[in-house]
C-alpha cells in the first residue's frame, strides 16, 4: 500500500511541475501579445482565457459582429419562431465548450463581488438585471456580454473602457 500511495504522490508532482511549466508558457504569451493585455482589462478576464480567446479567433475578424461571436460560442438562446411570434429558449450550445465554460466562470467570478459593480460600464445594466433574473441566467447573460466586449475590443484595438479608472482585474 505505501508503494502505491508514495507512486501516486510522485505522479501528483509530476503534475503539480507540468501545470507550473504551462503557467509560465502561458504568462510568457500573455506579456509578449498586446490584445491579451489589452482583453485583461476587461474585469473577470485572466491570462487563461485572454489567451484562450486569441488562439481561437486571433482578431475576431471571422465575425460581423459581437453577437456572432457569442453565437458561436453557444451563449445566445435559441431561437424558435411560429405564428408570426419568436419563443427564446435556452441558451444553444454549439460552438467551443471551452471558451463557453471560461466566460461563465468569469462571469460568475464579478457576479461574487456586487460591491464593486457600479464600478464597471455596464454595472448598471447588472444591477437591474440581478434581482429579476436568476443567477444562472446571471451569469450566462453576463458571460454573453464580457464575449461580446471581448470581440469589440479585439476588433477596435482598444482598452476596455471603465466608468472609474481606478478599477483593475478582480
């Protein structure tokens, strides 16, 4: 049994040195490219999803517009018409799981701290939005939104822009 425990354990190191080296790669990546930096002003985006957002669409110059990125991320409901009337489902799905999966931890990060909401542009939105909507669809629409200003941001090559320029990455 100890031999088995004492082989585990020198696996669980292997990988704990395997994480550090790719974390390093992955900082290296971040310090050296500009739109990373610039998608890390955006609060609850890190290295590991800047990163992740530049090798999957580099310049974001595959989509017309915000909305297709987040469509193509599967953070926009389907939708179903009939009669002459449109019924939004849930949210579709399709595209990368992983980006999909990143954006919702972010968002789910900011939605932790509502005390420092209003200090974002679009904090006002999230205030308004928190009590009538549950924090699951929170958190999805706030996913939709953070992709969305990750595109224009791609797209315009800018900073993101804060209501107060104090606030830094959460």
């Amino acid at each position: 049994m100890r031999g088995l425990i004492t082989g585990l354990y020198e696996d669980w190191a292997g990988l704990d040195e395997r994480i550090e080296t790719i974390a390093g790669e992955i900082e290296t990546i971040r310090e050296k490219e500009a739109n990373c930096q610039r998608l890390m002003s955006i609060p609850g985006i890190g290295p590991l999803i800047s990163t992740a957002v530049i090798a999957a669409i580099g310049t974001g110059e595959a989509f017309e517009l915000g909305r297709d990125f987040g469509a193509w991320l599967g953070l926009v409901q389907r939708q179903y018409s009939t009669g002459g009337r449109s019924i939004l489902g849930r949210i579709s799905k399709r595209g990368s799981k992983y980006l999909r999966t990143l954006f919702i931890q972010a968002a789910k990060v900011i939605l932790m701290r509502p005390h420092i909401w209003e200090r974002f542009s679009f904090g006002t939105w999230l205030l308004n939005a928190a009590p009538r909507l549950h924090r699951n669809k929170l958190a999805t629409a706030l996913a939709n939104k953070l992709a969305r200003i990750t595109w224009s941001i791609l797209r315009n090559q800018t900073a993101f822009d804060t209501l107060h320029p104090e606030v830094t990455a959460i």
